[in-house]
C-alpha cells in the first residue's frame, strides 16, 4: 500500500470511523473540519513514527506536516528522505 | 458610562473610552485593537437588529474559537441579545436541538460549518442564518454577514436592557443527556467577573493566554477578564499543535496561562523530553478538573516565575473556590475556600450543615449563581435550593467535598454520574442515547475510567442484539457523527451480558467492577 493509502485508512478507520473513501478529500484540514483535535493529532503523530519508524519532533507538530493526508504524506516522505 | 458597570457590554466601551489602541485580541492572524474590536461589535449588533433582534432574544454564535466568536459575543450583548455560544465541533443533531430549545432568532456562523448549521438551518425557516463570508459560495436562504457589517454603522443600536436580564445561554451536558441552557444575567457574568478580577490581580498590562473554548465557562472568563482588566487575550483555536501555540504565547510574551490537567499533562511529557520554560508568565491557572498533586513541581519548573492559583466551579455559577498561589504550595490538595463576595456551605442531603470535617454537598451561596435553566424548571429545582433569604437560592454542586479547620476545601468525590474528561463535563446519557442509534444496540452503559492524560477516559460497554452483527468501530462512528471529538469512547467493549443489581438494574459501579481491569490491560 502507498504512503497515502495508508495514512488515508488510518485517518479514515480511527477518526472517522468508516472505510468510505468519499468521507474525506486529501487536502481536507482536520481541524477546519473538526476531524482531530489535540489527542487526536498525538494518535497520527505516534502512528506515522512506528509505521515509517521515523521521528516527529516536537517542533514539527505544526498543521503544515500533519493538518491533511496531503500535508501527511509529503512530510513522512520528506522524513524518510532526510534518514536515507 | 457608570464607574460600575451594569450591562456586560459597557466594560468593552469602558475600555475602549480608556485606550482605544491597545491591543485586546490576538487570535491566529488577527490583532485588534480595542477600537476595532469595538466597531465590528457596534456594526454586528446594528446588523443584528437590521435582522429583528430586540432585547432579550438568543442569537447563537457557532463558530471556531477565534477573534470573530469572541468579538460577536460583544455585538450580541450591545443589541440587548442573549449570547449563545456554541462549540465548533458540535454536530448537526445538538445543534438544531440548542437552536430550538434557545428559540434562537439569529445564528451567526463561518462557510466551513456551513456542512453541519446548513441541514439544520432548513428546518428552522423562522431563524436568520449570517454567514461571514468572502468569495465562499452560501447554501440557500443563509446570509452574508460581511457584507451586512460592511453596510453597518459603527454606533450601538439602542437597546433597554437592564442589569437583571439575561446576558447568556451557556449550554452544558447533563445527566439526562440533553443539554441544559445556564440562564445568567449581566448581574450575575459581572459579579463572577469582579470577583475573578479581584483574586487573580489582572491589570493593563497583563497578556492573558487561552486555548480554551469560549463556549465554557473559563474560556469565556478569560476574555471577559482581559476586557475588564483592559488588558490583552492571546486566543488560540486549540492546543491541537502545540509548537504552534508555544511559539505564540513566547512571541507575545503572556504573563497569564489558564488550562486544564490534560493539557497540564501534555506540557510535562513534552518537557521531560525537551526542557519548555515560559518565564514571562505571572500566573498559572487551572480549573475544569482537579490538578494530580504530583504535576505541581514540574510546572513550576515549566513556568518559573509563575503562582499557581487552583480554581473549581461550574456552568451554574461559572467559579466557586480558588486556592491563592502562597497557599498553594501549603495545601496542595485543597481548592481554597470561596471566591471573594461569596460563600460555600456544606449541607447534608436534609440541607442541614455537616459536622466540622464531615463530607457534604457543596452548596453555593453568591450573585453569580445562575437563574436556572432555560424552559427546565424541574431540572431548575433540582438544583437551585430556596437561600437564607426570601426570594433567594443557592445552588447545589454535583460534588462532595470536606472543610479542613481553616476553612478550606477539599474535594471528594462527585455526587452525579457525570464523567471529567480532558476538563470538558462529559453525559454518559448522552453517549448512550448516541449508541442507542444503532438498530443492532441491545444494551449500552457508559462510565468514565482513570486515565493518565484525559482524566477519566470515556468507555462504552455494549451488548449487541441476538444474532446481529455490531462492531466497536460501528459504535465509535455512531458517536462521532452525533457527538463532540471529546465524547466519543476511547474505549468500547463488546459484551454478551452486563451485570445488574438484585433489583435487576444495570449498574455502573458493578460494570467497571466486572470489566474496567479488561480496559486497562488491553491499552
């Protein structure tokens, strides 16, 4: 499975509860849509460190790396690019 | 204006009539000054009445918790309205139930809401619906509020409202499972305020921090006592990215930072990573849910130049105790004794006083105790108890506390069902009714267990019906399309029989006996 098919069933199974692709576009905000809040963002956080054993700071904890499956993906790719 | 002040608004035009360029709010990328939050409030509430609204009518605000919700709060007060503050993350169900139990005329909301308000707003062809809106495109019969304001003088429409009126509708979960509508008056929001005021020490010159909801009680007093004060609030949206709201509240240098023990707990696991000091704060506070006695060293070492004040209330009368700072470090473990120009009395369940250090309710004897609740007078009686004096009532908390020989409280237990999770007041009713959505939910009791970060975390236990097929993530997603993030179950658990008292009820008490340990050992 792709980076983003990952992330996007993750997000989709674990908070909003559906495997309906159509629940979410890539580019979505959580927080503008009320998807995640403050737990919620240290879920995808700890789930994107095991899954790509990569890790977050904490100063990287901003919606630019996390706030949509786009900004998601582009920043595990860009984290594992830093480690290769 | 008056020295003091009678209608919640004349403390935004006191402070404005002081130093109109001060800054008042900072929120995302927006900075007021306090004359500009001043006219966007005088053109809302000239739009508002451009809509009909008179004095005493509910106009529910339904936006993030940003410069725009807490600045309409104003416009709502200065037309003569009722503020109804309502949670962004709030479901398309709850609301259309607050907008028809407020009997709101008016809701004013952003586009990006326009998925849950826009359904509701349908059914409700009486209600006005203003949208601040740029380029967005509105769903049918929904307004624009920009253009309405950019059409607005920047004047207070007048209005008659006298100090005994209703200021606000604060809504908040109860153990029924529908939510109650707090009635306070602008008497009672100013008294509470003073008091605040007088025991925190705000001035001028304070910057006062808040990533909490204005919808509760101690978000919404931040703003007011930063206003009263003249002082200013850095309001943020949430602590959802917290390098975010670090960098915000170093870059303004806040001297005041109110949270909760879950975000308490968030600060302490990220400084025992990486060392967090914010050494341009003054003053700590938290509220909401009690304070573990083991995080007190590690936030003085977070927050160096900090006191420590604890505070208790709720909706009903918005603060009851607090525990100055120097007291503090003595009694840890207490909430202080009551909030200046107000009383607390521990009563047995005849409303007779306890013994010296026996447990009781606590009562709540003051000005800022709320009116009731809106269209419950049941509900009311239940908690509202006639006073000392004739026409009087104190209000009955849902917790038991003791008085040590000082006069200080200490909390106990709660006396209702109610759950604490992430400070926010969390209905195991209304989780239930939630679950009972579900064709295929036989049975569904919710309870709240320890959790390290949250406090208590949410736990559903449920059994399906007789050869139907039902899953925790089936649950968990019913919940989540009617509830707020902060009520859907951490944990849910799927079970063929719950256990019941002799008379054949099922019992809470009994469920976490039989099942929490399964919980905690599956995290």
């Amino acid at each position: 499975m792709s980076i983003k098919q990952t992330i996007r069933r993750y997000v989709l199974e674990n908070f909003l509860f559906t495997d309906d692709d159509s629940a979410l576009q890539d580019g979505d905000s959580f927080l503008a849509g009320g998807i995640i809040d403050s737990t919620g963002v240290l879920e995808i956080m700890l789930f994107i460190e095991e899954t790509y054993d990569i890790k977050v700071e904490d100063e990287e904890m901003l919606p630019e790396n996390l706030d949509s499956i786009d900004n998601l993906v582009a920043f595990v790719q860009r984290k594992q690019a830093v480690a290769a | 204006m008056n020295a003091i002040p009678r209608l919640l608004q004349e403390i935004l035009l006191t402070a404005v009539a002081r130093h109109p360029e001060r800054t008042a709010l900072v929120a995302g990328d927006a900075r007021l000054s306090y004359r500009e939050v001043a006219d966007y409030a005088c053109r809302l509430a000239q739009a508002l009445r451009a809509c009909g609204v008179e004095r005493g009518d509910r106009v529910v605000i339904f936006m993030d918790n940003g410069w725009r919700c807490a600045v309409s709060i104003f416009g709502v007060l200065l037309v003569g309205g009722v503020f109804v503050t309502v949670n962004a993350q709030t479901k398309r169900d709850k609301l259309a139930f607050i907008l028809r139990d407020a009997g709101a005329r008016v809701l004013l909301s952003e586009p990006h809401l326009a998925r849950v308000f826009g359904p509701v707003a349908e059914q409700l062809p009486a209600l006005r619906v203003l949208c601040t809106a740029d380029a967005e495109a509105l769903p049918a019969g929904v307004e624009n509020l920009n253009e309405a304001l950019a059409e607005a003088p920047v004047t207070p429409p007048p209005q008659s409202a006298i100090t005994l009126d209703l200021a606000a509708l604060l809504y908040t979960s109860g153990t029924t499972g529908e939510p109650k509508g707090v009635m306070h008056t602008h008497q009672s929001l100013l008294f509470v305020l003073d008091s605040i005021n007088e025991y925190l020490g705000f001035s001028q010159d304070d910057r006062l921090f808040s990533a909490l909801p204005l919808n509760f009680g101690y978000g919404l007093s931040q703003w007011f006592s930063a206003v009263r004060a003249g002082a200013m609030l850095v309001l943020e949206r949430s602590f959802t990215y917290p390098a975010q709201v670090f960098k915000r509240m170093h870059d303004e240098a806040v001297t005041s930072f109110a949270s909760v023990p879950t975000i308490y707990a968030m600060m302490l696991a990220q400084d025992a990573k990486q060392p967090l000091r914010f050494p341009s704060v003054r003053l700590l506070t938290n509220a909401a849910a009690a304070l573990p006695v083991e995080f007190i060293p590690g936030l003085q070492r977070i927050f160096p130049n900090a006191g420590l004040c604890k505070m208790y209330g709720q909706t009903e009368c918005i603060r009851s105790a607090y525990l100055e700072p120097a007291r503090a470090k003595v009694k840890p473990e207490s909430v202080g004794c009551a909030i200046p120009g107000t009383k607390l009395l521990l009563l047995d369940e005849n409303r007779r006083p306890v013994a010296p250090g026996e447990v009781g309710i606590l009562y709540v004897r003051g000005p800022h105790v709320m009116r009731g609740y809106w269209n419950q007078p049941e509900k009311t009686a239940e908690v509202l108890a006639p006073g000392p004096l004739p026409g009087e009532f104190i209000l009955k908390s849902g917790d038991l506390f003791r008085q040590d020989a000082e006069g200080d409280f200490y909390f106990v237990a709660r006396n209702d069902e109610i759950i604490k999770s992430r400070g926010e007041k969390v209905s195991p009713a209304e989780i239930e009714n939630a679950i009972y959505s579900l064709p295929s939910v036989r049975e569904a009791v919710v309870a709240g267990i320890p959790d390290s970060l949250l406090g208590e975390a949410v736990c559903a236990f449920v059994t399906p019906r007789e050869g139907d097929k039902l899953s925790v993530q089936q649950i968990k997603r019913a919940c989540s399309e009617r509830l707020e993030n902060y009520m859907v179950p951490k944990h849910v658990l799927l079970v063929s029989e719950l256990p019941r008292t002799e008379n054949g009820k099922l019992s809470r008490k009994l469920i976490l006996e039989r099942y929490a340990a399964l919980i905690t050992e599956s995290v």
